[in-house]
C-alpha cells in the first residue's frame, strides 16, 4: 500500500486580443492630428468593447512533475503531507490541445507548458478525510497564448481501506467552499495574449483521482 506521502507525490497536483480599425480619410487643411496618447485611449476602448462573455469547457488529467521535490508540506507540518508541482494535459474550449507541461528534466529550468503549483495547504484535523489547497494553474494554448488561474480545492478522500483506515490513494476534488458554504470560482489572474486582461469563474465537475491517474473538468464563463 502506497504511504501518504507517495500518493501526494504521485496523484495529486501546476496576441492582445484588439480591434483592428481601419480609417480612410482624405487629407485636407482642415484635418486634426491625433496624438499617440489619443490613438491608445481609442485603442483600448475599442478593445474593451470588444471583449465577449463566452462559455468555457474543459477535460483535463495532471500527473506529479517526476523531477520535482515536495515544494509544500500540508499544515500541521507534523502530518507531513507533502504536495509537489503538477504537469497538466487535456482539452480546453478557446484554447485547444494544451500545450502539455514539460518537466525540469527536460527543460532544466522552470517547468513549461501547463502546470500547476500548490500554494496553500491545510489538514482537516477532524476527520483526516480532507485537504483545503490553493493551486495556481497556467494553461498554454497550442499558440502560446495562456492565462494563470487561483483554484481553491477541497480534496476528499471519502474511502476506506480493507483494514478500516483512511484510503488516500483515492478520492475526489472540487471547488473548496466559502464562509456561507458557496464554492469558490477559479478565476483568472493574468493572462497573455488574447487573454490578456481576461476575467472568469469556472468550477470543477467530475473530478477524481486513484491507480489509474488524475482527470477532472472545468465549466465556466470567460471574457476576453
């Protein structure tokens, strides 16, 4: 049977989009100048009405960074609940194919691609049956453009072993919950790109994790 630790390890997690104008204008001796201050506030004007509230869907799985230390020990540390940095993979609506993150041993350097990493992390010292985690996740479109989202996530560990203790290499995710109760929406801490400015709230659904990996998917709106 695998230890805390090695379950942590292995399953569980880390072009601007403006209008374009075109102005045909004869010159005469009556025509103004526009300064490049007046062309930006145009711009970004243009921009802003141009950004669109748009469903988001996505099917996603994520696997342990195999060249990766414990980069968070779950408080109380004495527990030691170890969380590492996480290499994601799968599908996303306005975004395609993700560019799948690429390991240290690889680049030797940061991870790339799309990966997440643990920020926070706390044991539910009641029941043992649970962990309140903030990941930050960046998810790389096939072009590169991208955008990094805060994820609070409530991880569940509901099962039990044969022996009649807690089983921690199965469980389920979800959004973790407020302090009325209410799951709290991943949304967008920056982006690049056509995501540049971007906002949104997604929610996890069907998301579990055991033997055979790690998958879950998003629902949600973004606007950009």
């Amino acid at each position: 049977m695998k230890t805390n630790s090695s379950f942590f390890k292995n399953s569980i997690f880390g072009v601007s989009l403006f209008a374009c104008i075109l102005i045909a204008a004869g010159c005469t001796h009556d025509s103004v100048g526009v300064s490049s201050s007046d062309d930006a506030e145009s711009l970004n004007m243009v921009s802003a009405r141009g950004k669109k509230a748009r469903p988001i869907k996505a099917t996603l799985f994520n696997f342990e960074d195999p060249n990766e230390q414990d980069v968070l020990i779950c408080s109380p540390q004495e527990f030691g609940f170890p969380l590492t940095r996480n290499i994601i993979g799968g599908r996303m609506s306005h975004l395609g194919k993700l560019q799948q993150g690429v390991s240290h041993a690889v680049t030797g350097d940061m991870l790339s691609g799309s990966f997440g990493v643990p920020v926070t992390c706390d044991i539910n010292v009641v029941t043992f049956r649970e962990l309140v985690t903030t990941f930050e996740v960046t998810y790389v479109a096939a072009n590169g453009d991208q955008f990094v989202t805060i994820e609070h996530v409530s991880i569940q560990f509901p099962n039990t072993t044969e022996g009649g203790g807690i089983d921690y290499t199965t469980g389920t995710f979800t959004n973790a919950l407020d302090g009325d109760g209410n799951p709290i929406p991943i949304t967008i801490k920056e982006g690049t790109g056509r995501f540049q400015n971007a906002t949104g709230e997604f929610f996890q659904r069907n998301a579990r994790f055991g033997p055979e990996g790690t998958f879950w998917e998003l629902e949600g709106e973004i606007t950009y």
